[in-house]
C-alpha cells in the first residue's frame, strides 16, 4: 500500500509498504480516508524521537472504514466508518474504567516510535492495524464531518481538556499561549466553554490574524503581560492554557497569571527540569497542571459539540490535498506558513 | 418625583409621589437611569398579586446613581453607578452566606405588592429606596452598558441560572420552553455553556423568528415532540428548561426529556398541585428542579460574561423610550408585540 | 443444577434446574459462591412482577468465579473471581458510554421476570448465565470481601447515588427516609460523604436502633417533621434521600425539606401519578430526582472505598445461611425481622 | 491588658499593653476567650518574619466575644460570640466577592509583623482589634465548641482547603506529608471528604502515633515510597497533600503522586525556586496547587461539619492552659513534645 514512510532524520517521502494485518482478536484493520499531519509529526521526521525505524510509517490522525476486524470485537463491525483516537487504550484496566486512557499499558502512539509505548505503524496510509480497536475507535456517525472527527482524535482534545482541566469558568478571562493548530483549538474551546475574553499570545502574526478572525484577542509574547495587566485590571488572567511546550513558555504563563489562577499546559515538555518560583507559587496559591489530549473519554462530548454546533474545529484546516502533497505540507508546516493539513487517501 | 404608578387591576400611569428616603443605615436610595418592564410586571398591572395598593410604584428592573447613603454602608458610596438585583436580601444571614439569597428573611421584592414579601417601592421611578445596599446593588463598572447590567438583576440572571442548575454539560440537547425575554436569555445562555442543539418553544412566530435569528432552533409547541425526536435520535432531550410557568409548560417538557434528562423550571407557578407521572419519572430517572433568579449571587460571573464578550444580553430589547411610553409598552408586551422594554429616566 | 425457585406467588423453594449455558460470544458463566436476597425479590415473589413464569430462578446480587467465557470476551477470562452489578448492559451504546448503563438497550435484570427488560435467569443458583460479561461484572480483587462485593451489585450502589445524585455537601443535614438494607446503606454513604447530621426515618424499631448503632439518627415518622425543625433551626434539610417508594414517602420528604433542598427518590415507584405541590416547590426552588443503583458505573469507585475502609457495608447483614435457609430468610425478611440475608453456595 | 508580646527573637513573655481601640466604624473590638498558640507563630517568635517590633502582641487564633462595635457594622453587635479568621479582608472587592479573601487589598494577618499585609496586632491577649469585623469574624452558634470554632480559623481551615483544592474524591488514596496540627488536620479531613486509604508522612514517631490513633495510616518519609507502591499497586497516590512546606517535602509529594495525580501544598515556601521535574510532570500529567487556609470562605461549611458530627478537629489540642502558660507551650510546640496547645484568657 502506499504511504508517507520515513527514511531519515529530515527526510519523508510517500512509498510502498506492505498493507498491516490483524495481529490479535481485539485488532481492526483501517481503510484510511483522511489522515492529518499534526505538529507533533514534525518532530517525528526531525527524528527527535527514539525507536523510529527507517521504513516506518508516520501519522496518528486519521478517520476511514473498518475493512478487517478481529474475532473478540464487540463494538465494531467491518463496514462501520470510524474515528481513531491518536493513541491506543485497552478498554478494560483500572486507568481506563477511570477515563485515564494515557495511562493505559496497552498504549501505543501511531507512527511515533517508541517515545510514548511500543512501535505502531502509522496513518499516513491507506491501510492502518488498530489494537484494542473497540476502545482506540468510535463510530464516525453520519452527521460529524471527517474533517472535524479527524481533529477530535488529538488536536481538539487537546485543546478541549486543556479548557476542562483549568476547570475554566463562565467569564474566565483566558490566555492562550501559542497560535498552532492545538492553541487556536485551545481557544475556540475556551470561547465555547463561555470563556470571557479569550487572548491568543503568539509571536507569528498571520497566526494572531486568524485568533482574530476567530473571536479572540491576539497578542505578540513581548506585549502580552502589558496587554493582560491592562485587560484584567492589573491582576493578570484567571485561567492560562500553554500550548507550545518548553519552560519558556511555563515562564510567560507565570507571568500572565493572577492570584489563584489555574496554568494548564498542554505542550510537550522534555526538560529535566524546570525552575518553579515557588515562593510566588504559594503566595499566590497558583494551580499549575499538565495535561494530554484525551480523545478516547472526550469522544462521545466533542461529539455532541461539534455536530450540535458548539463548535468548529475545521476552521483552523488550511491545507488539503493527496498523500503526495504530504512532504510539501511538512515543510510548509515546519515553516509556520501552515496551520494544518489534511490528506486524503 | 415621576413615577409609573399603579392605580386599579389593568391601570398604569405615570404621575408624582413622593421621593423616598432612607429608612435604615444600610439604605440607599438611587437616582434611577434606566428601567425594565419585566413579564412579571404584567402580572403585577393586572393585579394578580396582593398588597399592591392604588399609588404604589411599580418597577423592579433598573441601574442609576447611588444620591443617598445609609451610614452603615460598607461597599457603597454617594456617587457610585450602581446595578441591582430585582430583590433585597441582607447579606449576612446564613441563607445570603450560602448565596442562597432569595430565602433571606429580609427578602423583599421591588414594585411588586407583599408577593414576595414586604412591600417595597417599585423602580419605574426617579428616585428607589433600596435596603441592604450593600449586597442588594452591585457597582456597575465603566466597560459594561446600563442595558446590560439592567437585564442581569432578573431576566438573564434566570435565564443563566437554569442552565446552571441543570448542569448543562458541553453539547447537550437543551429545548427552552417560552421566547418571552426569559426563555430567550436562557438560551443565549445554554449557547453560551457550550450546549450543543437549543431549541426554543414558543408559539409566537416573531419569537421563534428571534431565536432562529439568535443561533437557536426554533418550535412550535405542537411541533415540538416530533422535532426533538428526531434531533436527539428518539429519545429526548438531555435538558429542557421551563420559561412560561404552569402545569402546561411543565407536561410539555416532561414530554421532551429523556431518561436521565434534567428539568428546570424558571417560570412561576401558583397551582397547588401538578399531577406528576410518578412511575415515569422513577424509570427515566428524571431530575426535576426550580429555580428563580439569581442575581446577587451570579452579579459577578455574569459581568464577566457580558463584559468578557461570552453573550450579549441586550440582542432582546427591542423598545426603547422615556417613562411617558411606559403605559403603551405594557399594552404592547402584553400583546406579545414587544420581547423587551426599558425606559430611560 | 440446585437454584431458589419461583413456583407461584409467594411460594419459592430449593430445587433442580438445567445448569445454564453460553448464548452469546459475549456472555460468562459464573459459579456463584454467594447471593444476595434483596427487598427487590420479595416483590418478586409475590408475583408483582410481570412475565415470571414458574420455575424461573430468583436472585440478582451475587459474586463468583467466571467457569466459561466466550469468545468474545476481552476483559475476563475462566478462572476471574468477579462481582455482578444486578442488571445487564453492552458496554458499547450512547448510554453506556455516558455512564447511563440503566437505559442501554440491552438492559436485562436478573431473576425479575420481564419488569426490567427481557427474562434473564436469576443468581440464587448455584450458575448464572452472564450477558455483555465484559461490562456487567467486574473483577473482584482479592482485597475486596466477598460480602461487600456482593452489595455493590445493588443495595451500595442505589444507596450511594441516591448521595451523589442529590450533590450531598460536606456538612450537610441528610434525612433518609426508610431503614432497610438501602436505607441503611445510603445513610452510611451519606456519613461516607462528610454529611453532617444524618437522620433516619423508620417505623421499626429495631431498624431505628441499628441507625443509631451506626452513626446516624433516626426517628419514627410521625416524630420526624418536629425533630428535623429542631435539628435545622427550623427550616428542614438540605438533602432528603427517599429509600421506600411510593407517595407517601415521597410526600414525607417535601415535609422534610427546606428551601433549595435536593430530594432524591431511590424507592421504586408504580403510581401513575402523584400530586406535588408545585407553587410550593417554585417557591422553596426544591429539586427532585429519581435514580436507580448505577453498580457499573460506580464499581470502581465503590471498591476503592471499601477496601480504602471509607465505609463498610456488610454491617447491614445480619442473616447468612446456605441456599437451604433461602425461603426462612425470606419469610423474616418480610416480615422485616432481617435487614439482609446472604446464602453461600 | 495582659497579653503574649514578642521581645527579640526568641524570647516572647506575658506582659502588659495598652488595650486596642477601633480605629475604623468596620472595626470591632473582641474580648478573646480562647487563643491558639499556631506553627506560624514558631516562625514569628523566632524573628522569620520582617516588621514585627518589640512590645508587638502576637497570634492569630481565638474566639472571644464583640465588646465594641464600630458604627457600619451590619452583621455584629455588642456581646456577640465570635469566631474569627486568622486574617482579616474587607468582604466588598472583586476577590472577596468571589470568595478569593486572602487576596483582598486590606488583608491584613493578626500578630505576625508585616509578612502577609500591614501590622496588626495579635490574639494571644486579653483583647484584639479585628479590621472589617462582619467579614473578619463569625458568629459562633451555642452548639459549637469553643476550640472547634478556634481551630476553623486556621488550622483546620487550611486542612480541608487542600482535601477540597485537591479535587478529594470517594475512595482516593491520600498521602498527607506532615503530622503537625495542620497535617493531622488535614488527614481527618481527608477521612471526613471519604478517602479510602489517608497515610500520614511524618518523620516524629509521636505524630505518626497520632495519626494511627485517628484513623490513618502513618510511615516515617524514608519508608514512605515502598509503602505508597504497596498500598497502591505500584502506581503511587491519587492525591498528594504537603503539610509542611519547602523543597524537600515537594520532592516527596512528587516521589509519591501516581499519574495524573493531584498534589496540593499547603505548607509556607519561601524559596525563590524549586527545581520541578518537567518533562515527568508533563508525562504524568500531574497538577500542583498551592494553597492557604480559606476561613472565611470555609466558616460556613466547617461549622455545618462540625456540629454536625463529620469531624472533631479538637483531637488535636494536647495542652491547655493559660496566658502564663504560653511562653512553655512556645518551647515544646518548637520541639514537637507537644501537637496544639490553646490557653484561656
């Protein structure tokens, strides 16, 4: 089958690997129609991340059909058009029964390596191998575009748990740091979540444009404390979501909370260690939280939001294309002159 | 000073009576800007209510300019610009310490008879004695507008208050029953929660046209059932929240809910008794609450929406005019030709 | 295989029947050690439900090992020693996914006729015949009493929604009205949940005695309305958990409540109506709410406190015999001379 | 009066100052029947804390009686019983209004100098000034216990804060670093909010006596790791509560959060930094609070707790006496011979 396949730190190109198959009665074999690249894959191809093996293939957003599935599924049929979650969850453990599918020790990332669990092939491709598919997939129903059902399954997650983990409330003045896909998701959920004002901080200014076009405020980093000390009454903002990773960006977040607000960061973080200024964090009884995309607990919610209108998530998709447009996406990605691209297969 | 003035069951006018004073050293009495003609007040000018006597002022909607205030004032100051909720409450009590203000021994009700309490001038009116200042009136800062801070001292602290008391989750199905300026706040605020479907009731075309113009659906009561149906997959709505009041209303919604469906009604009732189908309602496992405006308690967090941009309140005023039309706006919302009108004095 | 027999109305005896059979790849056979008798069974027994026939096997609390599995099974294998919430569901639907397992479509209750969905064979047997095995039982962990387990099946997990569903808040004064098995066991749960004063309501008084031997209050009915005045000041209790069923009962709990009082019905109702005073309940904001024990649901929450020692349900036993004893324990139950028996096969 | 002054650091005796005034019509002056000798007031007499001068008065616990009233108080008069808070706020801002008191610009901290506000004079005196006395103070109802209601504005006040901040649900695993009267508190707490498994973390083998003796478990910090791994299947506490303050308690709590665990701090920091394992807390997902003791806003719901029988948080007072007590109860609080001590006056 053909697919976006890594050969080195760099390098991705579209190619013919051999099609998956069930390896066990809870699997299910995937006819791809819709794959996204997502900014994590930017590090994949970097080769950031360990245990990606030259041949692999990339990708872990995508939507399609059930075309195999093993004998012990209970939810899923061959046929049923379906949803994926960017990770796998075995459905049945303690962390699961508890919605803390992440946590899972059947998890497996698609297309990443080995950074967060055993190597899985990825769903840049036409044919992808789902373990423990009846909890990885949800049924795709027939009023949910592929385009918005794609997002769910990291990228709205992503920014939808950041928004439920800040426990943000109706009023909440929020800042946003960073304007990718996953901050600009961030964003419109906190606006649905009845967020008051919603301020996107992000140095890339065609990024701040679309915040803007899209009912928040937008702000380069330099002016953000200016800006959130002037709309905040100079106390700073209740709730502050981090969607780029690294401790610079935890510092900006210190900078722009008030007492008693809630930081939740949703970036990637591979730092040792960060310095904590503790004394400010008790002082100010900050709450200072980490978070990953839960798309296998927030199905069922996103769900119900996207099709009942709350809220848009396709918006932020401003590229689409054929596999073959894969690699130039990547580097348009990589440039910033992207938000996000979809393929079709 | 001038005033709208009650004069016999149907008969408004506007005329003189005295300006009031301060009574008690936690009294102010404010210079009123602005003032609504609530649904209620309808109820009022009929003389549906007791204890309103030829001569009283009616009125318990308004903002303005605290002229007088009690030596005991805490927060409050001559000068300040001031909101009000639509009835007093001490501020100290157990029942005011829990926000439970409505239950406050103290509790009286602007401008409408000894209804719900003792009788208390009304706010259609230069000049309103207000009690308990300090937690009866809320500071109206300089970024919110007097239209908006008017409506959320009743109708949108109802409105925002059923959906609150449902719990409405992100993407829920909520049906309002009632387009009257209360069932249209109410589902500005479940858009604003994140709601999914909002489906307004409402027999009057021009209300539904409102909601529909309003990012709701809109239903005639008969076409209710079939419409819900279909939207929630055959089984009703998650939430539906009453906005009319009456036995009638509370079937309708019963009708539309689903099992597990949470009920809240936010229309007034004054029957005895409402045959509740008690068999259903154990199998359903329906929540069934009421609820009454709360808006001291939710002063705050709704100034943050307003002001933070999360809903704009004012969309449902639709007349505007001096206290001398106040008499035809009752004649016109009686007739259900007016959603909303407020009075500048 | 040995099993309580249903053989008309008030007669059940200890009899053979066929040693049930797999039906589906997704159900289990389990070899049950212990079986609960229930206030459910003895509705049973009286034939006061429809569609069983005689010769049915009664019972639907229970605990066991899994002897067969089918072939679908991913979560449980032969040899699981498990518990059993007392009614089926897929594991897989709308309702299920949201947590609401009572109204999946595949609902079935074991040992009850066709009340609760279509027949299913009862656990007072030495086999049971387990539908949708993976989602219906749970594991039992080895530091789980067989006992407690049993109880979370049905009695904890009615008792302890009845707590949460009614949001019971720390401190808070709980009236629970009725002393058997899920009286006594909400009351416990409401401790549980850092209720302040709990209050029992019951006729009996050797029920009365075991509520006030464990922690809670309690007073005969007529007595009840004059000590709930006295114990809140005056005003009733915030929360008011109903564990009899019927009218009556439930006019007792408005009687109990103060305003904003959460009332929360687990008794089973089969009235088609019942009068609430509905401009009462608008004026005091009540709310009202039915729910039925959510066992799956709440399983691993209920298991993590009992072994964590939050509260120990088995209290509520008093009577444990072998199937042999069955129909004695029966006829006390009734009489309400046992609070729960439990039979060891 | 007679009361506790602070000399050098080190040395406080009883001895004679003038008895306080009010200074303000918000003011009330409170003849104090019982003071609370608190861990912050080791810092204090030690001379931790900048701005507090010879001849300062120190403590900020007590419950006493009105005895002057400043002339805008509203909710007190003259011979009111009262409780109080350890720190004052004005009841009427932005932050009091949501119920954020310790952030409120006229915070001010009975008897500790000027490291949490303006100098204000302390409680272990005859008499003591209480700025914006109807929020400041409480009323303390007869059937409350004099030295429950002194450990609310304080002690017990920060216990339950970090149980409630910690997001506490049924059945958690709770670890509580620290055995002092905080930390104890804090584990009762924990019980009360129904947690399964409460460990106390405590180097003192006295306190960990203590702890066992009340419902918890107890291990000394170095056995702490294995014994969390025991309890919890290898995978650490749900919620991690830090009793004690500074970097090396942090670094506990970390070494014993499970994923997605919550840690909560509700010791004092003063470090400018503390060096957070970032890359494991992103992969864990973790949350840290910081937090500090809420008495005004918890006043309500710890009285309903306590007089409603949920916790007695009184177990921990080992040493009563009087003011000429105090200077030996200073010693043995400093050298952990005893756990809370309180003296009449």
């Amino acid at each position: 089958m053909r697919a976006l396949i890594y050969r080195s730190p760099g390098v991705v190109e579209v190619g013919e690997v051999p099609r998956p198959a069930l390896l066990a009665p809870t699997d299910a074999i995937v006819k791809v129609s819709l794959a996204g690249i997502c900014g994590t894959d930017l590090h994949v191809v970097r080769g950031d991340f360990p245990g990606l093996v030259a041949g692999a293939v990339v990708g872990h957003e995508f939507v399609g059909e059930v075309v195999e599935a093993g004998s012990a599924l209970q939810r899923l049929r061959v046929g049923d058009p379906v949803m994926s979650s960017d990770f796998t969850a075995c459905g049945h453990c303690r962390w699961c029964d508890d919605g803390d599918h992440w946590h899972c020790d059947q998890r497996a990332f698609f297309g990443t390596g080995t950074a967060f669990g055993p190597a899985l092939g990825g769903a840049q491709a036409e044919y992808v191998r789902v373990p423990h598919a009846d909890t990885t997939l949800g049924l795709l129903p027939p009023d949910c575009p592929s385009e918005a059902a794609l997002l769910m399954g990291d990228n709205l997650a992503t920014g939808w748990v950041a928004v439920e983990r800040a426990a943000t409330a109706p009023g909440d003045c929020v800042v946003v740091i960073g304007g990718g896909a996953v901050g600009q998701l961030t964003a419109l959920s906190a606006q649905a979540a009845a967020a008051g004002i919603v301020l996107v901080v992000e140095p890339n200014a065609q990024r701040r444009a679309f915040a803007e076009a899209h009912g928040s405020l937008a702000a380069h980093p330099d002016q953000a404390p200016a800006l959130v000390r002037r709309l905040t009454g100079g106390v700073g903002a209740e709730v502050v979501l981090e969607a780029v990773g690294g401790n610079g960006p935890l510092d900006l977040a210190l900078a722009l909370a008030r007492p008693r607000a809630r930081i939740v960061s949703v970036g990637a973080h591979v730092a040792e260690s960060w310095a904590f200024p503790v004394a400010r964090g008790f002082r100010d009884e900050l709450s200072l939280g980490f978070a990953i995309g839960d798309g296998i607990r927030l199905r069922r919610r996103l769900l119900r939001m996207v099709t009942g209108g709350t809220l848009d998530p396709t918006v932020v998709i401003d590229a689409r294309g054929t596999l073959a447009d894969a690699p130039a996406f990547y580097r348009q990605l990589a440039a910033q002159t992207l938000l996000k691209a979809v393929v079709t297969l």
